[in-house]
C-alpha cells in the first residue's frame, strides 16, 4: 500500500495537509458539530440555518436586495441609460417603443397575398391594388 495526501483538520480547525497511510479509521466517532463549525471558520464558509450546509462565502444568501445580488454577479440592468445593457440594438429599432405605439414615415408592403382564403384573422391581403384586412 502506498501513501496518499490528506487533508486534515484538528478539534480547534486548523487545517493541515499529511502524507502517509491510513492507519485506523475511527467509525464510531463521528465528526461533532463544534468540529464542522471550527473546519466552515476555518475554510471561510458560512452554514445556513444550522442545516450543516456547507455554502460558499461569496454567495447570495447573506444579500439584502436584489439589486445587491445582480452586482455581485455582475448582470446589468436593461434600458438606455448609463451602465444599461440596450436590447433595442439586438432587436432592433422596434424593441422600446412608448405608449403612443409606432410610428412609420415610410411603409412598403411586398409580396401580400391576392386572396383572403386560408389567411388568419388579423392577416393583410392585396385586393387588386387595395388593401385588406381578414377579418
């Protein structure tokens, strides 16, 4: 049998790293709860609740607002303004639009349907130069 690094912890959490063999293994003495609260102290880990959790320091579970959280993950906010991620130039000039609703200065139909049949409710269709609307 060869040795093998481990990592170990003293009763007060001190951590070490040992080399060697395992000489005996103690099964019926499990680690206490006052030696898991000494090992999260020393690894920089915080438990949640008493759960026995282990959770990472830099997680969300100690943040007070949403807004707290989506800077530490660093996820901007959405609109125009500064330090805003605008989606209207990944969808295009169409994405924002206020409540007045769209304006056009220039509309061009192509390639509309000469018959309403078959088209659903709402679809635009070309009868012989006028415009129409399924109904």
């Amino acid at each position: 049998m060869g040795t093998e690094k481990f990592m170990a912890f003293k009763e007060d959490g001190t951590a070490y790293r040992l080399k060697g063999r395992i000489l005996r293994f103690l099964d019926n003495e499990p680690v206490s709860d006052d030696d898991k609260s000494n090992i999260r102290t020393t690894l920089g880990i915080t438990g949640q609740g008493g759960l026995g959790d282990l959770l990472a320091a830099n997680n969300l579970d100690d943040v007070a607002n949403v807004d707290t959280a989506k800077t530490n993950l660093q996820i901007p906010d959405i609109g125009t303004g500064a330090n805003e991620v605008p989606l209207n130039g990944m969808l295009g000039t169409m994405a924002f639009q206020d409540t007045e609703g769209a304006t056009l200065s220039n509309l061009k139909l192509t390639d509309l349907p000469t018959s309403a049949s078959g088209l659903a409710s709402g679809t635009v269709w070309n009868d012989a130069g006028t415009l129409k609307i399924v109904s």
